[in-house]
C-alpha cells in the first residue's frame, strides 16, 4: 500500500452478498476509497479496532447478525461511536429507517442503490464528520485554552493579591516611619526653638550686664570675658548644627527631596527648605506656628515669599507643588 493509498478514507462494507459489495466498490471506486469487506455483522465489533474506518455501510438484513444488532454493538461502544454508518435495506418499511436512526445510524439507502447516490451519500457523511471532529477539536482546544487563562487569571489573581497585601504593609510602615520621623523633628525643632529662646535670653542678660559695667568700671578685665562668653553663646545658637540634624532625619524619607528644590531655586535658605519639609509631611500653619513659637502672619508672610523663590504664580498652590516634588 503506497503512501497516496494511505491518505484516502477506509470504507468497512458489511454485506452477505460478494456481488453487492463488489458493486459498491465500483461505484465509489478505488481512486477514491481504500475498503474493506466483511460478509456479516458477527464479529464485526472486534475487527474494528485493525480495520479503523472511516464510515461503515451496513446492509440491514445478514444471516447471523442483521444490521440493527450490528449497529447497536457498534454505537454502545465509545471508541467507535464517532464512525459514520450508513444503512443500505431493500425493505420499504419506515419503521427500519426509524429504528436505525434511534440507533444513531447516520443515513440510508435503499436497494437497487445508484451509483450517483452512494458517492453523494458517502462523501456528505465523510465531509460532516470530518467537520464535526474538526468542531470538536476546536470544542476542545478552546476548552483547553479556557483553562490554561483560568489557571492564568488565578494566578495573577494570587499575584495581585500578594502585591496589594505587601503594599498595604509598606504603605502601613511609611505611614509609620512617617508618624516616628514627623514626630522626632517636631520634637527636635522645638528643642532648638526652647534651646535659641533661652539662649536669646542668656546674651540679652550677658549684654545687660556688659552695659552696666562698662558704666561703672570701663577698665574691667571681665567685660573682656563677657565678650567672650557672648560669641561662645552666639555659636552655640549657630543653626548650622540643628539643620544638619533635621536635614539627615528628614532624607530617611525622602532623600532626593532637598536636592530637588535647590536646583529650582539654589538660594533657598535652611529656613525655606524647613517649611518645605514640613509642608511635605501635612503639618498644617497652626501647627508649625506653635512649633516655631511665631506668629500665624509670620508663617504667612514666609509661605508668600518661599512661593516667589519657588517661581510659582498666584494660581498655583505651594503645598500641592511641594507635594509634587
């Protein structure tokens, strides 16, 4: 059997008769088909699974096995359940065509068969099976595929859910670490505030007492040593060290943020860039003016002035800028 050969559909004809199978071979014809022949229904079952056809013509009346028991043991079993049979009967009663197609018999013919309708017949059945394995290819691929993305879409599902759950902890810890820092540079920046009030007061005192001496003993050594002690306290008061504090405690969260406003304006001083940290962190004017121990106008007037430096026109807000940096 060449290779050409091997590719054409398998017709099974099932028929006592050699002269009837011999005419339906010839009017199918060899070119077409590769047949096999078997002279009754008995036994059939079990040759099915060497002889794997592709459709079966099934002569309805046989000596030992007749076409309707021979049906019926084909179409219980799964594995041939799919081959298209074709019934071929000589009898005129409807009652054989309605017990074969309860039988899922897939069509008929009636004797004399005619070479026209046993080529229209079993090309149409080998075309529509053909075309309902194909559909039941796709069926199943497409249920393949449907699994495969619900299996994906799961998948993802978990993904996404360990992403949010794992953002929600960070988003938790930077509310966190936000609260700690913002409550440690309120708590430093008040400090100093207490720290510069009281030095305020100490060279205040210091200069009191430097004029009152000069006017009774402008010869005193000390006013020499209270001069001293007044630069001593003025470098203590130096800010230069409480900024670098802010500054490092500030940039564990955010360390790119004071690079960024002073390549928008590198004149802004330790204090403008205070107020942009704290505008960073929401502390609201009322809040900032307690910490700073000044006045509400005071704030203000600072806020009216970092705008300008910032090149911010009247419309544009400073705290949605600063959040936006």
């Amino acid at each position: 059997m060449n290779e050409k050969t091997m590719d054409l559909p398998k017709i099974l004809i099932i028929d006592d008769r050699d002269f009837d199978r011999i005419i339906y071979k010839e009017y199918l014809g060899d070119s077409n088909y590769t047949f096999a022949e078997l002279d009754d229904g008995l036994g059939a079952l079990e040759k099915l699974p060497e002889i794997k056809p592709d459709l079966i013509l099934l002569d309805w009346q046989m000596p030992k096995q007749g076409g309707l028991e021979t049906l019926k043991s084909i179409k219980k079993n799964k594995a041939f359940n799919d081959i298209p049979i074709i019934i071929i009967t000589g009898l005129q009663d409807e009652r054989v065509l309605e017990e074969a197609f309860d039988f899922k018999a897939f069509d008929f013919l009636t004797k004399p068969v005619s070479k026209v309708e046993i080529n229209s017949r079993v090309h149409n059945a080998l075309q529509l099976t053909e075309q309902s394995r194909m559909l039941s290819n796709q069926k199943k691929e497409l249920m393949d595929l449907n699994q495969i993305i619900n299996s994906q879409k799961e998948e993802l599902q978990k993904s996404l859910s360990i992403k949010t759950e794992l953002l929600d902890t960070s988003t938790e810890e930077h509310k966190k670490n936000m609260g700690e820092v913002t409550r440690k540079m309120m708590t430093m920046e008040m400090d100093n505030v207490k720290v510069s009030n009281n030095l305020k007061g100490i060279l205040n005192l210091i200069d009191e007492c430097y004029t009152q001496l000069k006017s009774e003993n402008p010869e005193s050594s000390v006013l020499r040593r209270l001069r001293q002690l007044e630069r001593h306290i003025n470098t203590l008061a130096n800010e230069d060290q409480s900024w670098s504090e802010f500054k490092d405690v500030f940039e564990t969260l955010d360390s790119e943020f004071f690079n960024k406003l002073t390549k928008q304006n590198p004149k802004l001083t330790t204090l403008d860039l205070k107020h942009c940290a704290y505008i960073k962190m929401n502390i609201d004017n009322y809040e900032l003016a307690r910490i700073l121990n000044v006045e509400m106008k005071s704030l203000q007037m600072t806020r009216y002035r970092l705008k300008k430096k910032l090149n911010l026109n009247q419309e544009q807000s400073l705290r949605e800028f600063i959040h936006s940096v």
